[in-house]
C-alpha cells in the first residue's frame, strides 16, 4: 500500500483502543488455551509412555519365601524385562497418603507387590502373569498401569478438543468484533468515502485502507496478547517446579519450540483475521450503497 493512503484516515482513533484491548485479551485466552493443552496433553503423553508395560502383582497370604519364589518365576515368563520385589518400607510409603506418615496399622494384611516391567510389544500379559502365578501355587492379582494410562489419555483426548473449540470461539468473536468495529469505523468516515467515491476511487482502494488500519491493530494486540500468555505460562511452570513434590505424579511443565510456534503465530493469526474481517466488512457495506 502506497504511504499516502494512510493519510486519507485518521491516524489515531480513541474508539480503537477499546477494540485493542478486546483483541488483545481473546488473543491471550486464545494462546493461554492453546498452549495450555498443548503442554499438558505433551508432557502427559511421555508419562503415560513410561508406564506402558508395567505391571503390579499382588500376591495373596504369601510369605517372605513364597514371594521370592514367585518373584523369580515372574523374572522367567516371557515377555517380561524385569520383577522386583517391594519391600516393606517401599510399601508403605505408597499407602502414606492413605494411612498418614505413622506407618500401616500392625494387623492390617498388607499383600507383598511385585513390580513387573514388560516390553510393551507384548501386548497385555495380565493373564499370562496370573496363570502362571497360579499353576505354580501362588495366588495373585494382577493390575495393568496401561489401563491407566488409557484412561489419563481418553481424559486429555476430551480437554484437547474442549480446548480447540474454545480457541475456535475466541478467534470467531475477535473477528465478529472486529468487523463490528470496521462497519462503525466506515459509518463514521462516511464523508471521507464519498468524496472517495467522487473522485473515482474504486471499493478495493477504499477497502484496503480498512484493511491496512485493521491488520495492523489485529497485529499489534495479538503480539501483547502472546506476550502476556507467555508470561502467564511461565509464572505457572515456575509455581510448578517450586512446589515440594512437583516431580512425583504429576508431569512436568515446559515451554519448546512448538509453543513458540504457537505464541508467534498469535499476532500473525489475528492480524490476518482482522484484514480479512475489516475488508469483506467494507466491501459488503459498499455494495450494500450502491
């Protein structure tokens, strides 16, 4: 566009800045959605990875001796990488949120555990471990950490595409108030464009002055909105990792180059909404005229 079709509109606008600030906070909570999903949905991902394959077997009314026999006939199925046998204190640190820091109550029957890691290309050997355990003379139970994980992936499945469609809601009401804003903007130079018209300026030509005005606000407070998301993320994944036992169930948080990609496609994305939105805005309302 050439430099003096700028000057043709105002070059500040007081009624803009509220629109600024609009575009600017659905931008954030756009980017804050986005990025949200996409480090808890990732970050969930590699956990769920990591306990594909393991395995818990309870043994039933089983002795000291009787589990390491049973532990040594699991480390001789096949498909199985390795079984360790838990011991008591191991034991009981998985039941401390249960029970509390005292310890397990002394007549209460706690079943030896043995920790079974497969190759996931076994498939699910559930089955295999019980019938084996139990020809054998050991009576166990068996709890596959798959089943949970599927669970935890279902579960992030559904927040995944909760959050798209909130993005896609936030990116239609930035561009249904930026075409508002256009047609209130076009009705308030309304004498600028006539004597556009006057002087034979066609409806593109006068169009693409919105547009130019519109991208660059949509740019302008997508890039603020990015950038405040940015900072929202962080502060987060900071409160993250200082909270004592950040790194016990819960996945760990982190920024990477796709959610750069994301923050930087921000401003682009709504400037490019704003273009689009402000100019089939004009047009329509020039047509509309004529």
């Amino acid at each position: 566009m050439k430099r003096g079709e700028t000057s043709l509109l105002p070059l500040e606008d007081a009624r803009e800045a509220a629109l600024f600030f609009v575009v600017g906070a659905l931008c954030f909570l756009a980017a804050l959605a986005a990025l949200t999903a996409k480090s808890t949905y990732g970050a969930a991902q590699a956990w769920t990875a990591e306990v594909e394959g393991e395995y818990t077997v309870s043994l039933i009314d089983a002795d000291a001796a009787a589990a390491e026999a049973a532990t040594r006939l699991v480390r001789e199925i096949a498909g199985v990488s390795g079984a360790r046998l838990l011991s008591d204190a191991e034991i009981s640190l998985l039941l401390e949120p249960t029970f509390g820091s005292r310890g397990l109550p002394a007549d209460l029957p706690v079943p030896r555990l043995i920790a079974v890691t497969a190759d996931p290309e076994a498939g699910d050997i559930s089955r295999v471990l019980v019938s084996a355990l139990e020809t054998a003379g050991h009576p166990a139970a068996v709890d596959s950490h798959a089943a949970w994980a599927g669970e935890v992936r279902r579960m992030l499945g559904t927040a995944r595409l909760i959050a798209l469609v909130i993005v896609a809601l936030l990116a239609a009401s930035a561009i249904a108030v930026v075409a508002f804003a256009t047609h209130a903007a076009l009705l308030a130079r309304r004498d600028i464009v006539d004597v556009l018209h006057i002087a034979g300026a066609r409806d593109r030509f006068i169009a693409r002055l919105f547009q130019r005005r519109f991208w660059l606000l949509g740019l302008r407070a997508g890039t603020v909105g990015a950038l405040v998301a940015l900072a929202g993320i962080a502060l987060l994944i900071a409160l993250a990792r200082s909270a004592p036992g950040h790194g016990g169930l819960l996945p760990e948080l982190s920024l990477g180059l796709g959610d750069l990609t994301i923050l930087i496609a921000t401003p682009i994305i709504a400037g490019l909404a704003a273009r689009l939105a402000a100019g089939l805005t004009v047009m329509r309302a020039l047509r509309s005229v004529m």
